[in-house]
C-alpha cells in the first residue's frame, strides 16, 4: 500500500509539473490567433489548468509537512475548484445554449454565488463537495458530450476529441469517487485518477499528429487574415474602453476591499500559512487583465508598469525600504537599551523560518496590487480631476483607511487598543505620501519599480524580522511596546518620511544617477 501511494504522488506531482508547462501553451497558443475570444477553448482550458495545478499544488503541500490540514485550506481549495469549473459552464452555454445569450451573464451569476456562498459556510468537507458536485457533474457530462459530438462529426481536428472524452471521464470518477474513497481510507485514487486524466489531456490538447500532418501539407507561410471585429464585438469593448478611470478605480477597489474583508474575517486567512494571498493576487491579475485587455496603452501610464530605469530605481527602493525598517525597527530597540532599560535581551527572531521564501513572494504580490492600485490607478485618476498634490494625498488617504482592517482585527483579539489605530493608519498614510511623491516628481510619472520595491522590503523585514518582542503582529511590533520606545521610533520614521518626501520632491531620478556616476565612479576598482 505504501509503495502504491508514494507511486500515486510522484504521479500527481508530474501532472501538476505538466498542467503548468500544458497551460502556459494553450494560453500563448490563444494569443497567437488572429481573432481572439473569451470563451475560445486554448484560453478556457489554460486557465482550467493553471487551477488544477494550483489545486493539486495546495493538496500536496500537507503531505510535504509545509502545512496542516484545514478547513481554510479546504474552502481556498473551493474557491480554486471554482476557477476550474464556472469557465467551462459559460462555456457550455456559449456551444448548446445560444438563444439564452442574454441570460448567460444571470446564469452564471446565480451559479457563481452558489458555489461562493457553499465555499465559505458550508460546514464539512464532505458536506461542500457534495452541494458542489451537482454543478462539476454538469460540467464534465457536457464536456464528454461536446468531445463525444466533435469526435464522430470531425469538426474540432486540432484537438483530439476521443482522447479529451476519456481524460473528462477520468475527472468525473476522481470527482464523483472522492468522498466514498476518502471514507474507505482511498483518499489517493483519485488522485490518480485526475493524473492520468492530465497527461490524457495534454496529448489531446497538444494533438502532436495534426500538427506533423499540418507541416506536411503546408509547404509555404500561412496567409494572414486580418480580423474582422462586428459591431456587436466593439461594443462588448466600448464600455470599459470609454469608463472613466475613477469609477473604475472605485469598482477595483471595491472589489479588493471586499475580498480583503472575506479573507480576513470570515476565512481567518491572515492566522493560517496562506496570509490572505488570494485577495492580493486575484484582484491584481483583475486589474492587469482589464487594461491589458481593453486599455492596453494606459498599462505604463497609469499602472506605472514601465521599465525605464529598472535598475536604479530597484537599487533605490530596496534601499528606502532597509532604511525604514532599520529606523522603525532596529535603532529604537538599541537606543532603548542603552539609554532607559539595559536589562532587556536584543534579539533578531525570525518569525515562520521555513516560509521564508513564500513570505517573499506574497509580500511581493501585495506591493505589486498595492502600488499599482493606489500610486497607479486611483492616483492618476484623481489627478485627471485634481491637483497633484491633492491626487496624492487623496489617494494616501484611502491608502491609510484601507489598512484600518488590522487594528480592527488585533483590537478585536486584545492584542491592539483603540489609541494604536491613529498610529497604525497614519504610519500607512505617511508611508503612501512618500510613494505618491516618489512616483509622481522622482521618477516623473513613468515608472513604479521604486515604490514597488520599498513596499515589498518594508513588508517583508518588518513581517518576518522581530527585534526583541514577545508577540509580533501584522506590520511593525512598535506597536506592542511601551511609550518611550514607541516615541523614538516614531521620531526616527517621521525624519526619514520628511527627509525622503523633500529629496523626492526636488530630485530625479537622473539627477541621482549623474550624481552616482560622478562619485562612484571615483572609487578604486577591486581586482
């Protein structure tokens, strides 16, 4: 039993590795075609994919001892489920049901909610996949059935239809099988069973033989045919083309407060190894989507994802961000201890060691939604109404109340008091005017690399690098500790915000860089 199951996992761990490398392929297979649609196969299945190895992924991590088992890991598990499986019902909509077009929207909408609400208060495992399995069913049946339809007829050659039937009824078993083979000690049957599905996938997908009968006829360069974009495609695009980019700021931010809010509260994600990770990185890849999809030539003007001067705007902001935690951080606790109690222990903890490297990638997730959302998006559509002064500082505002959620939280828990949110907010509210100025006179307006790095530097040694306290918190523990302490570091952050938001305001990034080359340049070589 023992060897069939370590057989069983390095079998799913190859399909996950395989669902990455077969996702990326449809997906880029579909933005090589001409004529692009939402619901094209190459981009449903990539994106069905990419969840079914996010899933396999966040299935496997207990059983590497990265982390328990839990009910929060299993409802984020539904929500990646869901991924999986609400595109393939539009899907099927689109392909059986297109007299109800204008009730497709409602359909999934009501779907959408179902699944959503049995998710997050559903209050078993084998209570959620069961309320879930009459909508996977649905969907794999009408998935063999298309499949089924397109082998006999021949209308889908670029996919192999018969292989894609029994990769979807290999799903289906591993579906409609894994709470009785869970209950009869089983669990890893269905795992291989979705493995082998994957791999059957894969080849159907890929479809090798047409692509060798293909090079064999086509003996020339394909002809290009523009495309032919109706009336009915313009104004599917028109809307979110002509929006207003301050209504659609609000609806992005609306939309990750309310998501922050879930994970949050009625998850509990920021107690578990996750740290509310799908509010950070699903709202971004929204935001991303959106303009790339429909207003491709704001991505660097009012995103600021640019890379003009990559490099010395990181090396600038990696350095802002050792700076504020050395000052928020560091120095007060020295200066503490040796000037009003010398009885205390300096100490660096580092906090959750072995997440180290996941802590990196979420904290950089989260300066990469937060900058381009805040600085990106709601700045400069302020500033379309605005001043710029009072774009940043609106926007700064927003920033500050929008982090009110963890006094909140730890008040609620006992750990904070209701006289540390002025300080929590206004630290985070400071810390944006900086970024703001940063982003609007130190690098012009063209890039966010800067901001993007300090964010991320000062999250992640403030989160993961505690200097001498008994609880660590979200953000700095200046927080947790007495007066004097908080004073001093308090004053030393205030002397570092005022000293950058001057530089900031009356340098640029080229007047740095011509002032590095003159100086720098000076010192001896190392051979």
């Amino acid at each position: 039993m023992q060897i069939i199951t370590d057989a069983s996992f390095i079998l799913e761990l190859l399909a996950i590795a395989v669902s990455i490398v077969l996702a990326s392929y449809l997906i880029l297979t579909w933005y090589r075609q001409t004529n692009r649609l939402l619901t094209d196969l190459p981009l449903m299945f990539g994106i069905v994919f990419i969840g079914h190895a996010i899933n396999q992924m966040l299935l496997k991590l207990p059983l590497l001892g990265i982390l328990e088992e839990s009910m929060e890991l299993f409802r984020v598990r539904s929500f990646v489920v869901g991924c999986i499986a609400l595109p393939l019902v539009g899907v099927l909509l689109h392909i059986w049901l297109p007299q109800l077009r204008k009730h497709h929207l409602r359909i999934m909408g009501v779907v959408t909610l179902y699944w959503i609400i049995v998710a997050l208060f559903g209050p078993t495992v084998e209570i959620i996949i069961l309320m879930h399995l009459p909508i996977v069913i649905t969907f794999m049946l009408g998935m063999v059935i298309t499949f089924a339809v397109t082998w006999k007829t021949g209308r889908l050659k670029e996919v192999r239809s018969d292989l894609m039937v029994f990769s979807t009824i290999m799903g289906l078993i591993s579906q409609v099988g894994m709470v009785p083979l869970m209950n009869m000690g089983l669990g890893f049957v269905p795992g291989i069973f979705m493995a082998i599905g994957t791999l059957l996938a894969t080849l159907a997908l890929t479809n090798p033989w047409y692509h060798s009968e293909q090079r064999a006829i086509q003996s020339g360069v394909s002809e290009v045919i523009e495309p032919v974009v109706t009336e009915s495609e313009v104004k599917k695009t028109s809307f979110w083309s002509r929006v207003g980019l301050i209504p659609l700021g609000i609806l992005l931010l609306t939309i990750g407060v309310i998501w922050r809010n879930v994970d949050v509260f009625i998850l509990g994600l920021s107690e578990s190894w996750l740290n509310i990770l799908p509010c950070k990185l699903f709202p971004l890849l929204l935001i991303v989507g959106v303009f790339w999809k429909y207003r491709r030539s704001e991505v660097g003007s009012v995103l600021g994802l640019r890379r003009n001067r990559m490099r010395s705007h990181l090396v600038i902001g990696v350095s802002m961000g050792v700076l504020f935690y050395f000052l928020g951080n560091v120095l007060p606790t020295i200066i503490y201890w040796a000037f009003f109690d010398s009885s205390i222990d300096i100490q660096l903890v580092i906090v959750n060691a072995n997440l180290l490297w996941y802590s990196a990638f979420f904290f950089l997730v989260n300066a990469i939604y937060e900058e381009v959302l805040f600085r990106g998006l709601l700045q400069n559509s302020f500033r379309s109404r605005l001043t710029p002064n009072k774009a940043i500082l609106l926007s700064a505002s927003i920033f500050g109340v929008y982090h009110l959620i963890w006094p909140i939280y730890h008040a609620a828990s006992g750990i904070l008091t209701t006289s540390h949110i002025f300080v929590y907010v206004g630290f985070s509210a400071f810390l944006a005017v900086v970024f703001g100025i940063y982003y609007e006179k130190f690098s012009g307006r063209r890039t966010l690399a800067g901001p993007i790095a300090a964010h991320w530097f000062i999250n992640l040694l403030n989160e993961n690098f505690k200097m001498s306290f008994d609880q660590v918190i979200e953000g700095p523990d200046v927080l947790l500790v007495g007066s004097t302490q908080m004073v001093i570091a308090l004053t030393l952050v205030a002397l570092a915000f005022t000293t950058l938001m001057l530089v900031s305001w009356k340098l640029r990034v080229e007047q740095v860089e011509s002032w590095a080359a003159r100086h720098l340049g000076r010192l001896p070589q190392l051979t």
